[in-house]
C-alpha cells in the first residue's frame, strides 16, 4: 500500500494541471482498492452544494453537473460528521439520496470519506462497488490517507483559481478573487501589486511577459555558457582526486547543460511568452517532477542535480536582472517572505499595504508592518502572490483578506471603510497629550515599541511617554554586517535624544527564532528553543560588550536609558550578565564618559522565568513582560505559522493567570512591572492588564491612542470587574467575546474594528 500511495502522489504531482489531478487519482484509487467506483466531490460555498469534479464508475457526462445539497445525501452527511462512513448497503440507509444522472444505483457498497484542510470541508471523496460488503479496515486508511494528500492539492487549486474555474457555472459568477490569510496589521490598503522574490530561489520566481523575447534568450545563452565555463574549471581542478565515475557525472552535467538539450527548452518556454528566470523555473520543475515520479532510485536521487544545474544558470540570469520592483504610488507589497529591508526600500509614502506568504499576526515583520501602520496580511499560504504583480489589489488587514481585481462597488465600500478610519484617528488626535488616567484618577504609562529610524517621529507623534522596547536587532539585521561600536553609539544617542526627558528602555541584541542576521547565520531543527536571546550573546561576551559600552556611552548627559536583557530563563543567566555589564560600564567610565549605571530589567517571555520572577526581581530593577514569547511558550505554539495561528491567543486563561504571577511578584520586591508585545496594544487585553496592576504599557506606537481612549473612558473598578469575571472561564475565545462586549456596551466597539 506505501508504495501505490507514493506512485499515485507522484503521478498526481506531475500532472499538468488540476482536472488532470483529479483524474489520475480516482483512477488510481479504483485500480488500487479493486473497487467499481470512486469519484471526488466538492464544495461550491458559493452555491452551498458539493459538485461531481471527477469519477471512475459514475455517468462521466455528469461532471461538473451533478449537485448534491451540502445538507442531503451521504455525501453530505460524511461533510457534516467530518469522518470516514463505511456502510455495506447505501440504498438501505434514510440518508440514501437516488440522483439520476449519476447512474450509481447498481452500487451498493459504499465508502466515503472528507477531505479537510486546516479544518475546513473541501469536499468527499468516495468509493463505491455493485456487491453489498463493508470494506476492511486498510482500504478505508488508504483512502483516508489520500484524502490528506488530496486536500493540499484543493487548497492550492483553491489558491490559484483552478478550482473556481472547475465549479463556474452558470449560476453565477464572482467578480474579484479573495484569498484569505491571517490580520498582521490593522487597516485598510489599497493600490497596484509589486511582487519580490528572493534571489537564486527557482520556487519563488514569478511568470513576467518578456518585454524582448531575443534578449531574453541572448541572456539565456550567455548565463548557460557561464554555467558550463564554471563546470569546466571546478572539474579541471578537481578531476585529480575524483574517481572515474564521478569525473564522468561532469561530463553529464555539460551535456545536459547543452544549448541543445535544456537551453533549447527553456528558450522554447521564452517564445511560448515567459521571461528567461521563469521559463528556467517551468523546465526544471518538469524535470524534477518527472524524475521524482521513476521507479528507479538512482534516477530519483538525480533530482538535486538537477535542481543545482538550474540555480547555477539563474545565479548568471539574475546578474543581468533587469527587472527591479517597479513601486507604483499606493504599492502592495507582496512576497513569501517580506523582510525590514524589502519595507525600508519602498519609497518614503508609496507602501500602502503587504501581502506576506509566510508568518502570522506576531511575526517579526507583521510588528513593524502595525509600528509603520501599513495594513499587513500574513500567512497566506497558497495564494498564487506572483500572479499579482501589477493587479488592484484590496488589503484587509482587520480579517486577513485580499480583493485581486475587485468590482468598482466593492472599491467603494472599502474606501468608505477608510474614510472612517480618518475619522477615528482625528478623535484620538485630540488626546494625544492627555495622560492615561481612568475615570477614578489610576494613572498608567504608555510606552512604545520601536526598532527603525522612521519609528521616532511616529512614537513622539502618538503621544507616548516613552520607549518601553527599542530591538537593538533592527539596525543589525539591517546590514551586512555587524555594526562597530560607534555606529551603534550614533543610533542610540539620537534615539536617547530624541526622547529625553522621557524614559528609553533599549533591549540588549534578541536575534534567533523568526530575526536571523543573515551575516550570522544559525541552522537548527527547532530554533525557537534554540539558541536565541541572551544565550548567544553570552556566548558571545564580545558582542554583549560592544553593545554595552555602546549604549553606555550613548547615554552621556541624558540619564534616560534604561538596559533590558530578552530570553531570560534562569538566574545564572542575569548574574552573568550584570557581571558584563558592570565591566563594561567601568571601561567606558575609564574612558572619561561622566555617566551612572542605567537600571537594568529582564523580560519574562518563558514558563521558566514566570516562576522565578520573584527571584529574578530581587537582581535587577524592573521586569517587563514580553507577552508575544511568553504565549507562545506557555501554549506551545509556534507563533509565525499559519496552520496554529488560531490557537495563539494572548487571552488564553493559562497566560492571563501567569502575568497576574508575575506583577504580583515584581511588586512583592518592590519593583516596577511592565508589558510589552501585541497585547499590550489590544484594547480588549489593555483592560485586564490595569487590573492586574501591570505599571505601564508599551506597544506600536499605532495602537498608543486607541488604548489611551479606553483606559480614560473605564475606571479601574470596572476593569478589575471584568478581570474577576474572565478569570472563571474556559477559553480564550469566550475570554475575548466578554472583552469586546464589554466595549461595545462603553460604546467603544469602533476600536476593535474600525466601522466593520
């Protein structure tokens, strides 16, 4: 059974498009199970039915015809139970729905079971057979395991267009494309396309119209010659030590980088109406594909030849790439991963909105997305983004979906939506100034997050009291390099004077998990309990140093920065630390610089330090909790992908129940408690946190005004109410359905959503 599954994977994965798909798998199903029949329906939501899309056994004349009622029928009972239904006679069951034109009534056995993806019903696919007999327990797994294969290769045909081709009827016809993902930052965004994609990477090359087919060819034979010269010198050095056989692989991969063999197809693809990068794209996937799907081991295994033979000619094709992002006025950002770099070079006023393949709400790019205010949807997964370069495109950064194309009536209603938006933000304009204070006179900081250069003007604009982040990473992941001591010391001081007299908490260098310094790279299987945070700079006591003596030096005649280690997870970690710290202190001391020893904090981001936070407060100065860390550790959810994101949920009761921990602790010692994170800026968690008596919030500096509104408009009896009643439920969805109630009943609901 492995092996009939693994062919029917392969033959499915090269077919060339997906009817064919559809095809080649009830085929294979029939033959493999010895059965009579099995066919593949699918969900028209539009329509609310399930469709025949493909069959072995049934009326084929009845594809893309015969529907079924999603609530009718074994089919959609097996819809509605979300489970394999194995029955021995289908005519004799109540659910048993007789269609006509499908000509199934000679078949009596049948088996049927869902095909879901991140939870949802994409269709049924079933088998069926003329004798009445319950299959055994393997076909029924067999068929189930194919329905997991299926479903990816739904939801891509989902992605891509493919499927709403397949399901078009007459009935009607939707204008725009929608594609969902997951909200990175609020707003509204609309403008025209611009795709990137990262360079020598043959998956993310884009299709492009050539703009001059004989150029683009010229190219192509120029980067194949390249290509070949550079094999002729690698082998020539190392045909010496190389045994026959492997001497004679060099001689292959010449051959096959012949003008005549693969160039000769790729160049066919550029007059088919390709560029010379996506057309290298197509005839190297067609090479894989029919490798992968050999019988023959030793020609599988020459897969990764292959695919090096193409990276080596686009590495030559994109040393003459002439096509840069071409950003329009209102750009839409969009790639499968969009780094700070991709943002900082969008021209100053051009981005309007980003539409990233990859990463979640929390990734590190969706927070400086919400810090810059540019409406973000991350995490979309199998959406086709590049075949949206150049396209109108709508980004709805409160439910984490994009209109491609959309109608002239659907553009208006958004634009309506961010018109209200101004309105909102010129309300919150007008208490930009006025401090935090509850209606029964509880004051409590509001601080900003930051990292880039561009984030100062747009903190002192919010109204904020001060920087309760500043990622010390930004300006190194920035560059190419690590940054010396003095160019650190330039950017710390304009931040600290910026700033002053006000409070600037700057974290000391937290790269790892999701923030690699490409200049530093680190491979690990699990990255996130890996080496990240203070453990590296540890291990690096050079870099902790230079880092430290930068900041200290900075800090001269404004007495305003505060030190915050990340990634804390034992004490042994913060002795260590101080350590450092005060050495490097003293050496800038020696130097001259007339400074005091800043207050040093730690963050709580890990279950560990929630427990020692008392510990952990006797050491330092203050503690600040890193809500993003902290719930994805605590709920052990990994929280830049898009298949858990919708258990991420700072709300969730184990979390609240841990910073409630830890302020209690922090104030046992005597010490201020702060918060910073995605959570400190939702309005609905803002609430629980002043009850809880967290001493200050920071957050993107976007979310300053909307979180100072309700903290003014609620006293802290009633927030300290709502705390008591959240702390008696279940789960994090309920938790936050009382949270946003509770606002809207304060005429508040605007906040959440604006004008949704």
């Amino acid at each position: 059974m492995l092996t009939i599954l693994r062919h029917i994977i392969q033959e499915v994965a090269s077919a060339e498009d997906f009817s064919e798909a559809l095809d080649i798998m009830v085929k294979r199903i029939a033959n493999a199970l010895a059965t009579q029949a099995c066919s593949v329906f699918l969900v028209d939501r539009h329509h609310g039915e399930y469709v025949l899309v493909a069959t072995q056994g049934l009326n084929s004349k009845a594809v893309g015809k015969l529907r079924v009622p999603l609530n009718q029928g074994l089919i959609g009972l097996v819809g509605e139970r979300e489970e394999p239904i194995n029955i021995d006679d289908a005519t004799k069951h109540p659910r048993f729905l007789h269609v006509a034109e499908a000509k199934e009534e000679a078949y009596r056995a049948f088996l049927g079971t869902p095909v879901i993806y991140h939870r949802q019903v994409l269709g049924v696919l079933i088998v069926q057979q003329q004798e009445p007999r319950r299959y055994d327990e393997a076909e029924e797994a067999f068929l189930v395991t194919l329905a997991t294969q299926l479903a990816a290769i739904i939801a891509h045909a989902e992605a891509t267009g493919s499927l709403s081709s397949l399901l078009e009827t007459s009935k009607g016809k939707r204008h725009e494309l929608v594609y969902a993902g997951v909200p990175g930052a609020q707003g509204i965004g609309i403008g025209k396309g611009c795709v990137i994609y990262a360079p020598f990477d043959l998956d993310t090359i884009p299709d492009r119209v050539p703009d001059d087919i004989e150029i683009e060819i010229t190219l192509l034979n120029n980067a194949f010659q390249s290509a070949r010269e550079e094999l002729r010198l690698l082998s020539e050095r190392l045909y010496p030590s190389l045994p026959p056989e492997e001497r004679e692989l060099f001689d292959v991969y010449q051959r096959i980088l012949d003008s005549s063999g693969l160039g000769n197809e790729v160049a066919n693809k550029i007059r088919e109406g390709n560029w010379a990068q996506g057309a290298l794209r197509e005839t190297i996937l067609h090479h894989t594909r029919h490798l992968e799907s050999l019988d023959n081991e030793y020609m599988r295994e020459r897969v990764d030849d292959i695919k090096d033979l193409g990276l080596r000619v686009l590495a030559y094709l994109q040393q003459h790439d002439r096509a840069k992002p071409q950003y329009s006025e209102r750009t839409i950002l969009i790639g499968e991963i969009i780094t700070p770099n991709d943002l900082a070079e969008v021209p100053e006023g051009c981005l309007a909105g980003v539409i990233s393949a990859r990463g979640s709400s929390n990734s590190h790019v969706a927070i400086l997305a919400r810090a810059m205010r540019v409406p973000t949807v991350m995490g979309v997964g199998e959406t086709p983004i590049h075949e949206l370069q150049d396209k109108e495109i709508i980004v709805d950064g409160y439910y984490g979906q994009i209109y491609v194309s959309p109608t002239p009536s659907l553009r208006v209603e958004f634009e309506r939506l961010i018109q209200e938006e101004l309105k909102v933000d010129v309300a919150l304009e007008e208490i930009r100034d006025l401090p935090a204070t509850t209606k029964d006179d509880h004051r409590i900081l509001l601080l900003v997050n930051a990292g880039l250069g561009a984030d100062i003007s747009v903190s002192l604009a919010s109204g904020a009291e001060g920087v309760g982040l500043y990622r010390t990473e930004i300006p190194f992941m920035m560059r190419d390099r690590f940054p010396s001591t003095e160019e650190q010391r330039i950017i710390y001081r304009q931040l600290l004077a910026s700033f002053a007299p006000r409070p600037v908490i700057l974290r000391t260098l937290d790269v790892g998990g999701d923030k690699p310094l490409p200049y530093f790279p680190i491979k690990e299987d699990n990255p996130f309990l890996g080496w990240r945070g203070i453990r590296i700079t540890l291990d690096h006591p050079e870099i902790f140093l230079s880092q430290i003596r930068a900041m200290m030096r900075a800090s001269e005649g404004f007495n305003n920065m505060q030190v915050m280690l990340p990634m804390i997870t034992d004490v042994t970690e913060v002795d260590e630390a101080l350590r450092l710290i005060r050495k490097g202190y003293a050496e800038v001391r020696d130097e001259g610089y007339d400074i005091e020893l800043p207050p040093i904090g730690v963050m709580i981001e890990v279950p560990s330090a929630v427990y020692q936070a008392r510990a952990l407060a006797k050491r330092v100065d203050f503690l600040s909790v890193g809500s993003n860390d902290l719930t994805q550790y605590i709920l052990a959810v990994d929280r830049n992908n898009p298949r858990v994101a919708n258990l991420y949920d700072s709300l969730h009761p184990a979390v609240l129940r841990s910073l409630i921990q830890v302020v209690e602790n922090g104030h046992q010692e005597g010490k201020h408690v702060s918060i910073c994170g995605e959570m400190a800026g939702d309005p609905a968690a803002a609430l629980l946190l002043l009850a809880m008596g967290f001493d200050s919030l920071s957050m993107n500096a976007c979310s300053v005004g909307r979180v100072k509104w309700v903290i003014r408009n609620f006293t802290r009896k009633k927030a300290a109410k709502l705390l008591h009643e959240v702390l008696s439920m279940e789960s994090s969805v309920m938790i936050r359905c009382h949270m946003e109630l509770a606002l809207e009943r304060a005429g508040l609901g605007h906040l959440i959503r604006v004008g949704r």
